[in-house]
C-alpha cells in the first residue's frame, strides 16, 4: 500500500522527469539562498515544469504533437535532490522529435473534483480548445489524442481550468484577449 503524501514533481527542458519527497525542502527562513532541486545536463537547460501533487494523483503529460499521457504520481521515480531523474521516453512512449509542453496533476479521475473540470489547449496558429477532464479517465500508453492539428501546426500549451475561470491570453506583440471559459463550448479529444 503506497501512502498518499505529498510530494514535489519536477520536469527538465531536457526531459528528464523525478518525484521527490516534500521533507526534501526545509522552510527557508529570511535571507536563505534555497536548496538545490536538481542537477541539470547543461547550461542551457533548465526546469521547465515544477509542482507538488499527493502521490496517488495522475499526472498529465501534454506534447507538442497534440497527444496526452496519463501517468501516476507512484510511478514516477522518487530521486534525491542532486540526481538529475529518468528521461521521459522510459516513462512514456512519447517519439524523439516530440517535446512535453505542458506538464500538471490532475486529482483522481474518479472522483467528483474532476466533474467540472476542463483541460484548455491553445496551438501555435491560435486555435483555443476546452475538452472536460473526465475524457482522460482512461488512458493509453501510447497516449491520447488532445487536439488534432494541421500541418505545421503544433501545441503551445495546456491548461486545467474551471467553468467560472477567466482566461488571459497575451501575443508577442503586446495584444492581449480576456475572455470567461464559460464562452468557449466543449469539444471532444479528437476535434480541433
């Protein structure tokens, strides 16, 4: 029986993934420098997703290719401070020229926390999506299908929202968009 603590899930540009203890990290008091969280594999990477889950959670893997994982929080390898983790392809069958962009917990699928949950996706070409949580309560290793893209096309990010969540989306060139979720209609995992 795996006790459902909390712990720290942390995800590197390389794609390297580990799970560490939540005790790892001892308060900082005032003027502390922090704590070390991993050894990176060089100077240009860096760590690109970092949160704390409960360990029986499932954790959601979204690529650039449009496709989402499903992988418990327990099966991720727990890792000390200083390791660097386990690359991602040993935990996934996610391809080489894919990348994750978006990495986040998601609580029990079975339970009611996920009823009014939405997964918003949004592509490179500006393409917005809202799928409901509960389309991933039965996951496949090769993964699922999120969004299907066109040529070219790719996914820039996912987000987990709520029906009542307001929703910022800024450009490159300084334009921003503000809008509610409940104005976006739901769509299914294979629609665009």
């Amino acid at each position: 029986l795996i006790p459902n603590t909390r712990c720290v899930v942390l995800v590197t540009h390389s794609g390297y993934v580990k799970r560490l203890s939540l005790e790892d990290f001892d308060p900082q008091s005032r003027g502390g420098r922090g704590r070390q969280g991993t050894k990176l594999l060089s100077f240009d990477d860096g760590i690109a997703h970092l949160f704390t889950c409960m360990v029986h959670d499932q954790i959601l893997f979204v690529s650039d290719g449009g496709l989402a994982y499903l992988v418990p929080a327990y099966s991720l390898p727990l890792a000390s401070r200083t390791s660097k983790g386990s690359p991602l392809p040993q935990l996934i069958s996610i391809s080489r020229d894919e990348r994750i962009t978006s990495a986040m917990p998601i609580a029990n699928t079975d339970s009611s926390k996920t009823e009014d949950r939405f997964l918003l996706c949004l592509t490179a070409e500006g393409w917005l999506k809202k799928t409901p949580i509960l389309a991933f309560a039965k996951p496949r290793k090769s993964g699922l299908r999120l969004i299907s893209l066109k040529d070219g096309d790719s996914l820039r990010w996912a987000r987990q929202c709520g029906p009542h969540d307001e929703v910022l989306i800024a450009t490159s060139l300084g334009y921003a968009g503000r809008f509610s979720v409940d104005s976006l209609r739901t769509a299914g995992r294979n629609s665009k």
